[in-house]
C-alpha cells in the first residue's frame, strides 16, 4: 500500500500485540474508542511530508476492530480531523448474550474483572478461519492472546456492541461491511437487518 503512496498505521490496542499490559484485557468501551480516536489522529496529522499533504482518511477494522472503526469515526465528527470511510471484515457489530449472561458478567467484572475464565470462539483460530493456512499463521503468532476471556473484556465486548447498535442510525460515514455467513463469534442477523444486506 505504501508503494501507491498510501500510508498505514495500525494500532495495538493495550494488552493486544506487541503493547505492554494485562493480555487481552478490555478496560471501556470509552477506552477502546479513545484509544482508536488518538491514533486516526495522529495518522491524519502525520501523512506525506510529515502531514502537508492531506491524504483522505480511512479507517480498516475486523471483528472488535471494525466495530471500534465505526465508533471512532462518529467521535471523530467532533475533532478537525474527517473520516472518509469506514473498511469493516467481520465486523463485532452485535452479539447473541442473553440478559443472565449480561449479569453474571457485570458480577464477575466486580468480583474478578482481569482473572481468564471464559472459554471464547473469539480466541479460537479454527472458530475464526476456515483457511487452514490463515490457521497456521495465527496459531504460530506469539502476539495473539489465545487464552480465555477475561469478564471485564467480555463485559466490555457486549457493552460495545450495544453502544454500537444505539449508534448505527447516526452512521453518516460511508462505510464498507463484509460479513461471512459462517461467522461464529458475531450474531449477524440483527447487523444485516440495521443496516441493509
């Protein structure tokens, strides 16, 4: 991409990738759109020629990340900086938790917010991938938390999703949404009804 004169950034959430922190622990949905609105900042304000040259900016987010993208680019209709466009692959846009399961959650963030206890499809690459190779790669990836959910990343989860449902009619970013059929960590049915097929 850089050779087309594009520049990238990608951002390593706290506790994600190669950033310091607790491993794949989601602290807020605030959190999470904070993080994302100061690195699409700081990407918009240093392009060519160290920012001279504006170049259009869009975000590119899968699973969490599409749905932080689209939460980012909202916020960001309050800052100088425009959004052009929103690029989402699988997008976290919405989840089937039931209200029990909502309120065990809220307990257990009290009580053991950072302890891994949830087994997830999220961190399972034979859930996330059907490509064998995709597999592979992301199993050999040192970066990638494998273990089990922490509740107050699965409380933020399902907290994001619903901020993320309460935003879709305020969406006014053009935005691009690949969702596979098969996806079996995003309930999908409701995406598709909010938004369109």
């Amino acid at each position: 991409m850089c050779e087309h004169g594009l520049v990238v950034y990608a951002l390593d959430l706290p506790g994600h990738g190669a950033s310091p922190g607790t491993r794949g622990l989601l602290t807020s949905v605030e959190d999470l759109i904070e993080d994302g609105v100061a690195v699409a900042t700081y990407a918009a304000r240093h392009g060519p020629n160290g920012g001279k040259n504006k170049l259009p900016l869009f975000l590119v987010g899968s699973s969490m990340g599409g749905a932080i993208s689209l939460a980012v680019s909202q916020r960001m209709k309050d800052t100088k900086e425009t959004v052009t466009g929103v690029v989402m692959l699988a997008p976290m846009l919405s989840l089937n938790v039931s209200p029990f399961i909502c309120g065990v959650l809220r307990v257990l963030s009290y009580i053991i917010p950072t302890a891994p206890l949830i087994p997830s499809s999220a961190t399972s690459s034979k859930a996330q991938y059907r490509d064998e190779e995709k597999r592979a790669e992301c199993d050999r990836n040192t970066l990638t938390y494998k273990g089990k959910l922490r509740p107050q990343s699965a409380l933020v989860c399902v907290d994001f999703t619903n901020f993320v449902q309460d935003e879709l009619s305020k969406i006014d970013v053009a935005f691009l949404c690949m969702i596979a059929e098969e996806d079996s960590v995003v309930d999908n049915a409701k995406v598709r009804i909010r938004i369109g097929r």
